[in-house]
C-alpha cells in the first residue's frame, strides 16, 4: 500500500515516473508493484489538482502562444481502409495554450457531476 510505501521509496517513484520511465520500468528499478506505483500516481495527481485548483486562478497572462502537437493511433491516415472508424484511429490533433513569460497551460477543467 501507498500508505506503508517509505517517503524516500515514495519520492524514487515519482521522480522515475517524471523522468519519463513507464509503469513496469519504475516498478522493477524501486522494487515495488506495479499496483502500488499507479495508486502513489493517482494520489499524487490528485494533490497537485487540487493545488492547482486553489492557487492558479486569475491568471495574468498577457500573451498566450497556441500549438499543435500530432500524432497518431494505431496507424497513420493514409494507411486507413474504408469504413475504419476515422474519430478513433489514425491522425489525433491535440491543441496546446501557452502561457509564453509562466510556461503554465491555463486550463478549464471540466468538472462531473456526482
């Protein structure tokens, strides 16, 4: 459990994770489960968005730089066949809003219902 994880086993974990190391990679380099790592993940991203939440609000941006960033799932445009459902495969266009002086991507999170 995440509970019983050491605070410095806690902190190897995440700092693999934002590193770039995956899942299975992080669990074989700290020695700890695979389940472990994703739940210290999710309670980790939790804090951080309820910290973004309480402190990032009212932004003063003054200019905000917007990009693309492409890529791909399963396989690229031209190699779909007729009839593949295109909004689930192929090009994916994700579009990003940048601060330019913070480097903070301004966000509206959307919020569920419960």
């Amino acid at each position: 459990m995440v509970n019983r994880t050491s605070l410095a086993r806690r902190t190897q974990i995440i700092n693999c994770l934002v590193e770039g190391n995956s899942i299975r990679s992080t669990e074989r380099m700290t020695d700890t489960h695979w389940d472990t790592v994703m739940r210290l993940a999710v309670e980790v991203g939790q804090g951080c968005e309820r910290i973004m939440d309480e402190k990032m609000r009212g932004l003063p941006s003054k200019r905000i730089q917007v990009d693309e960033i492409w890529s791909y799932v399963g396989k690229h445009q031209r190699f779909l066949k007729p009839g593949e459902d295109r909004s689930q495969i192929g090009d994916q266009w994700t579009f990003v809003a940048l601060d330019a002086d913070t480097k903070l991507v301004p966000c509206y999170p959307h919020r569920e219902a419960h």
